[in-house]
C-alpha cells in the first residue's frame, strides 16, 4: 500500500482548488506600501487569480487532496 502524503501547509493556505479543478491564488504585492500604488492598480490586487499552467503541477505536488 502507497503512504500517505502530507499536505504542504503553507501551500493549503494559500491555494484553493475551484470546482473545475483550476488552482486559485491571491495576488501578490497588495498588503503593504499602499500610499504609492494607483487606486486602479489596488483595486485590480483585491481580485483572485489563476496560477500559472506552468506552475500547476508543483502546486498539485503540494496540495495532494485538496
């Protein structure tokens, strides 16, 4: 029988599967030194993103049953 795997869970916190099996991550740059960024640019960090296809199977690697 195949061991379990762990769950990394730095990676569980951040990603989250949607119901078509995509990969849902939130966007960097939009928790600090705000003063400087335009209200359009701050406004467009609030909104979720996809990962990467590139990415999509390092992060699968990390989140095995999510």
């Amino acid at each position: 029988m195949m061991p379990k795997l762990k769950t990394n869970r730095g990676a569980a916190k951040r990603f989250n599967l949607t119901k078509g099996g995509k990969i849902k991550r939130r966007k960097a740059y939009g928790s600090h030194l705000l003063t400087k960024k335009t209200a359009k640019r701050k406004r467009n960090l609030r909104r979720n993103d996809l990962i990467s296809p590139a990415d999509k199977k390092k992060v699968k690697r990390l989140i095995p049953y999510a």
